[in-house]
C-alpha cells in the first residue's frame, strides 16, 4: 500500500525523449514505484489523479535572491513554489558579514529546499544602486570558511558581480581572487557578467571547468557575440574547457538577438534560471517565473529534454544532489510537480523591448515536496 498515488500522469524519458502514461506511487519521502498506467488498480492512501499532466521532478532554479529582510532584491522563498521549483539557490545575496542573518531570517522554516552561494564582497547584493565592495582590504577568506563549517552542505559555491560599474578601476582582479577563494575552498566560482570591465573571452578564461557564467544572453556592454553577430571563439572554447553557462533571465538580463545567434551556434545555457525578486517574480512579463523562461528556450528551439535537464538534473549534480532530487525514479525523493504543456498564443519579451510570439508554455498545476502538496493552482469558478 503506498501512502500517495499519482494517477495518470505522463513521465518523460530524458535519454529516449520518449513520453509514457504511469501510475507513481509513493511511501514516506520518496518514489517507491514507478508503473504502467495498465496496471491494475492500486491501494493508496490518497490518490492525486493526475489528468494526463505531465509528473517533473521538482524544478531546481539555480539563481534567484532570497535574502526577503536583508537586501531590496530579496523575496520570500516559498513564493517559489507556485512556479514549481522545490529547490532554489540564492545568488549570492548575502556575504559573509550577513550570511547568518540570511540563514536565520529566510532559509531555516522554509518549505522550500535553498542553497546559497556566498558574495564575494562581505555585504553581497544590499539593492538597487548599491554596490558591493571588492578592494582587495575588505575581503576574508577566513571568514567565509568559517561559514562553511556553521553551515555545511548549504554554502554551494562564491558569487561575483564583474560589472564596470561595480569594480571600477579593480577591472578582473575580483574575478582572479574568487577564483584563487575558490580553489582554496573546494567551491565553484558564479560570475555575473552584464556590462563587464573585458570581453567574455577574457572573462571565461579566467574561469575553471566547473565555474559558471552567468546572463548568457545578456546585450548590455561587451557581450557573448563579437562584431561580426558571432559567439567570440573564447567562449565556445570555455565551453569545451567545461565551462558552464547560466540564464539568468531577470528583467535585463536577456536579449533575443543574442540568444537567437548563440542558439545557431549551438551554445544553450546548462542552467535555465530565472534570477527571481520581489521586482519581477509573477509581476514582470520580461521574466515572470522559470517555467515562462524554460518556455522562452522552447521558443527558441532547445530541445524539451534539455530544457528539463536545465532545470533538474544539472543543477541537482551541481548541489551535490543528484542522488535525492533531480529525477522521477524509484528512491528518489518525491519532490515533484504537476504541469501541462498549455497551447495557444503567447508572447515572450527581453530587456530591449523585442517580442517573440509563441505557442506553448509550461504552466504548473501542483507542487509536492517529500510527496505532499505544498501549492496547487486554484481552479476557476464555473458558472
């Protein structure tokens, strides 16, 4: 007898692509089988009759900012649980002066899963305007390893801002310090990478296979593409290297003309990530919440399986959880989501008011984590 059944959903294979009617049962925290929908019928506890819907691993978005009572970018984490992510990492809000704050006031109590990666600069992202230190003076590594020991398992990884603006006349050199922390501290480097100080060549080189880049397909500065509308051969080259490469939709972090050209080149991102605050989470059409961003790169011709994958198990495996979550399969946890592939018009934006009409988007239905729902779309009145 399994304590949840989830009936007539379609699971789909990510090698094969293909898409099958099951019936997913479940005990405890995790998927305890995984069966035809011919079977007959099961004993359940309760039963989620799944309508034909799609049954997705939970959502990972790998860069939001949480940090709701320290910082103007910061939004309540649960809010993310109607866009059907069960897991979320905040990008870097918080640096080591506040990361407690940040732990206690918006990580510990939540529904939902949060991982971090820690600010370079000691006050991370305070808001909109204000710019984080990152003189050579200010920083400490000590300090910040300190924090991995209060906190283990929740720290990912160190989050750096290259922007012009923000750096100033210290151009790469915050890059080249992330990096050295994180090489002395076992942790990937994240590098947010509108309007920087180089080219994206120069910047990826700096980085290690492994390290991430991140607003792929931003236009704002110096961007993926060189003069002539092409990706800049450093970056295909980082790729090769094992570079990864981030969305980070956000509200002025995407351009069609750019990933339209990266996208013939074949350079998609390896995390979809909505770069969700209080500004733009089910609020701004530019962005609105990751399953509009994973529609978006529907749109543009990244594969369905990809697009999951982007979603699920590469940040799963980036977390160093790819054994728990990630994967609709037997023992796995039962983070998952409901979601239908809706069809009819929609338009999708970028931060240089360009739009794209499409035909399809993904739009969640139910949200469960360790096989309980936690938020359901609420169902229109009739009559």
């Amino acid at each position: 007898m399994f304590e949840v059944l989830i009936d007539q959903v379609k699971v789909l294979d990510m090698h094969s692509g293909e898409e099958s009617l099951k019936k997913v049962g479940i005990k405890g925290n995790r998927i305890a089988a995984i069966l035809p929908y011919s079977t007959a019928p099961v004993i359940a506890r309760k039963v989620i009759d799944g309508k034909g819907a799609y049954l997705f691993p939970g959502f990972i978005d790998f860069h939001t900012h949480l940090f709701q009572h320290g910082s103007g970018f910061g939004m309540d984490g649960d809010q993310l649980l109607a866009a059907g992510i069960t897991t979320a990492v905040d990008m870097g809000t918080a640096g080591y002066a506040n990361y407690p704050a940040f732990h206690q006031c918006d990580v510990q109590g939540k529904k939902i899963r949060i991982r971090s990666f820690l600010n370079l600069s000691p006050i991370g992202q305070p808001g909109k305007g204000i710019s984080e230190p990152m003189d050579r003076a200010v920083l400490n590594l000590e300090k910040m390893e300190e924090l991995l020991d209060q906190y283990p398992g929740e720290i990912a990884g160190i989050k750096i801002r290259t922007s012009a603006n923000i750096v100033g006349t210290l151009g790469l050199e915050p890059l080249r310090t992330a990096v050295e922390y994180g090489e002395m501290l076992g942790l990937p480097v994240c590098v947010h990478t509108t309007n920087p100080p180089a080219s994206a060549s120069a910047v990826s080189e700096i980085l290690r296979p492994g390290d991430i880049y991140c607003h792929l397909y931003h236009a704002v500065g110096r961007t993926i593409l060189d003069t002539n509308g092409h990706v800049e051969k450093g970056v295909l080259q980082a790729r090769e290297r094992g570079i990864l490469f981030d969305l980070g939709n956000g509200k002025m972090n995407f351009n069609f003309v750019v990933a339209e050209a990266a996208m013939r080149e074949g350079l998609y991102p390896d995390f979809i990530s909505s770069d969700s605050t209080p500004a733009t989470f089910h609020k701004s059409e530019l962005m609105w919440d990751l399953p509009r961003c994973m529609s978006k790169l529907l749109y543009l011709g990244m594969p369905l399986t990809e697009v999951l994958r982007s979603v699920t198990e590469t940040p799963a495996k980036m977390l160093g959880l790819a054994h728990r979550i990630g994967k609709v399969a037997e023992g796995y946890e039962a983070d998952l989501i409901l979601c239908r592939m809706k069809k009819g018009e929609i338009i999708f934006g970028d931060s240089r008011g360009e739009t794209r009409k499409g035909s399809q988007w993904l739009e969640p239905e139910k949200t469960l984590i360790a096989g309980r729902v936690v938020w359901e779309k609420e169902t229109e009145a009739v009559g």
